[in-house]
C-alpha cells in the first residue's frame, strides 16, 4: 500500500510539473517582453568604415565613403566583391550610401545627393535611373532607410517634383513624399502625403524631420525621425492612409515649437529623441531610436562643440522597440553602445547583423567587425 501511495504521489509531482513547463512555454509564446543577444561576431578583412548598407538572403553589402566603394560579403565573413567607383565619366557612381536588395537578389542604391542606381551581381554599374526631374536635395537622407523595392517599382525619398524644395520649413505638409519609380524608364508617380495625425500638417515651425519607410506586403510605414509615430499606408490602393501607430517611448525629447522659421534648437542647446533606423518585417515595424539628452545636461558638459559629440552615447540610451501590426508594443529593449548600426532586421526569428562600434570600445582594427544578433523573448 505505501508502495503504490508513493507511485502516485510521484506521478502526481511529474504532472504538475509538465503543467507548470507547459505554462511557463505558454507564457514565453504569448509574452511581449523581449531581449537583444549577441549570438556571435563575423570578421570582414577590410579596413575602413561602413557607410550605409543592407543584409538580406545570407549575404551583406556596405558603403565606404572616402574611397567610394561598395564591399559584399557572405555570413561568415568572405567578401565576394569590392568595387571602386569614378565619380565622373562612364561608369559614374556617386555615394551610394543607401542600399537594397530585392527580394530576388536585384541591388539598388540611392546617393545621399538623390542619384538612383541598379548594380550587378558583381557589384558594378547596371544602369543609373534617371527620373524626368531633377532631384533638389543634397543631403536626402543620408544613411537612413528611404528606398524599398515593391511590385517591380523602385519606392524613393526623391523630392523635386514640380520644383518642390525640400528644405521649405513645410515642405512635409505641402508635398507628396515619395516617388513610385519604374526602374526600367525612370517614368514616376508621386505617393503618399503626411496625415493629419503628425503636426507637421499644421502652420507652425519644428525642427527639420527626416523621412524613411519600410514596406511589409503591400503596407508601407513612414516615420519621421523627431516624432514617435509610425504612419501606415496601404500601396494596393494608390498609397492610401490608413492609420498612425505612437510607439510611446518612455523617453523621447522634442524641442517644440519653433518661433521662426529655419531655426535649429536640437544639437545647441538639447538634443531631440531621433528614430535612427527603421525595419519592416512580415509580423512587425522595429524602430530603432535614442531619447535625446536634456537642456541643463547638454550645456553643462558642452555637448554643442563638436569635440564632444562622442559624449552624446554617456547621456541617452539607444533602444529597440517592436510594433507588432496589430498594434501591440514590445518592452523598450536597451541596446549597448558597442553595437552600432544595424544592418537591416528580416523577421523577429531570424538572427540580423550590426557594426561593431570600435572607436565606442576604445579598439583599432585593420578589420570590421559584425555582432550577429537575435531578439529573444524572454
């Protein structure tokens, strides 16, 4: 009789068990609560920095600005091209910084300066898009994520239409935002306007935004890089607006209005929360922001002279931040100054790549290092 009572008891403590293991893999399923880990570093044995790029399908491409080169590398390291580029003449290609690949392996890139270019499999020059109109930025986004590829049109931040000048201080209001280009005629048609949910639809001044924008599917998101929202807009249906999504930081600083036009308070006096990077991804948009640094901090460790600009990393954090399309938010998922841009984000289950902030770590390196990460729920 002892004997079976004990059998029982046993396989009383092996069900609870399971059941609390089942829960606790339930709670994990269901959980919004996520962390970011370093599975991994790749060593790509080329010396210089890496200006702009993308990472998608097993294999990465940068930019390096001082000797105008595209670098493409595999997982695990290997370049596969290099590729140096005149900046007149047959072949021109001018500072590629923004890059990206399709879906089936095509590359595009955009110049800072508003210039469009298809590129080889060897990374050489297939052809420059030339739209019917001049592009009238010269400074057009620079290392932010503004160009997708979507139902065999080229998506572009490519103001100038119609002589649209985009450093008109409403210039956002008045404008289309984006151009639907047909990289094979360069023809194009204008997209999408900022709705009324983003003050940048109202008379007033604030500091100058940067656009950039991802496509999920037939769903772009746009954000501005001073506001915490993201603006939805449905591409099969000429762009049309359909919602706006605030990820609500805990901590994100705006300078507010401004009194005049073309004034400029974030960088002299404090520092504004900015969304530096933008990711689309089937189930989710991830946003990649710092929280800006506070008035009385800013001026007291003389954050306006350039010389300290490296001290701005000792004063805000830099965070990740998960808006699943149904509108649900992660945790804000701090992100370590040793990890520097990331590459591109494919799917929340899927390991991405980042630069390796050397000069954050004190290191100098003949190579360039890639941390491989992964979101993690917790």
């Amino acid at each position: 009789m002892m004997e079976a009572r004990i059998i029982l008891l046993s396989i009383l403590v092996f069900l609870y068990a399971c059941s609390e293991r089942g829960k606790d893999s339930k709670n994990r399923v269901d959980s919004n609560e996520w962390e970011l880990v370093i599975l991994d570093s790749i060593k790509v044995d080329y010396l210089g920095t890496v200006n702009g790029g993308d990472f998608r399908n097993g294999k990465g491409v940068f930019f390096n600005f001082q000797e105008n080169k595209l670098i493409e590398f595999e997982a695990n390291g290997e370049i596969t091209y290099e590729t140096s580029y005149p900046k007149d003449g047959p072949g021109k290609v001018e500072y590629p910084t923004q890059l990206r690949y399709t879906e089936d392996g095509r590359l595009f890139a955009a110049s800072f300066m508003g210039w469009l270019y298809e590129l080889n499999k060897d990374l050489t020059l297939k052809q420059e898009i030339k739209l019917p109109f001049p592009s009238l930025a010269n400074d057009g986004g620079g290392l932010l994520r503004n160009l997708d590829y979507w139902n065999d049109s080229l998506i572009s931040f490519y103001p100038g239409r119609d002589g649209a000048n985009p450093y008109d201080p409403h210039f956002i209001r008045d404008n289309f935002l984006l151009e639907k280009i047909d990289p094979e005629t360069g023809n194009a048609e204008p997209l999408i306007k900022i709705p009324n949910t983003s003050r940048y639809t109202s008379d007033k001044y604030y500091e100058r935004a940067w656009i950039q924008f991802g496509i999920s599917g037939n769903i772009l998101h746009l954000a501005l890089s001073n506001e915490p929202l993201i603006h939805t807009y449905d591409l099969s249906n000429d762009g049309a607006y359909l919602s706006t999504i605030d990820f609500q930081p805990s901590k994100f600083l705006d300078n507010g209005e401004h009194q005049e036009k073309y004034q400029y308070i974030s960088h002299n006096i404090m520092l504004d929360g900015n969304i530096r990077q933008l990711f689309l991804t089937k189930k989710a948009a991830v946003v990649f922001y710092t929280e800006g640094i506070e008035e009385d901090v800013f001026i007291q460790n003389e954050l306006k002279n350039p010389k300290n600009f490296p001290k701005y990393k000792n004063f805000q954090n830099q965070i990740l931040k998960i808006i699943h399309h149904d509108s649900t938010l992660s945790n804000e998922i701090i992100v370590p100054y040793r990890i520097g841009r990331i590459m591109n984000i494919e799917e929340l289950d899927k390991s991405f790549y980042a630069v390796r902030d050397d000069e954050y770590l004190g290191e100098e390196q003949d190579y360039i290092t890639f941390y491989k990460l992964q979101l993690i729920k917790k």
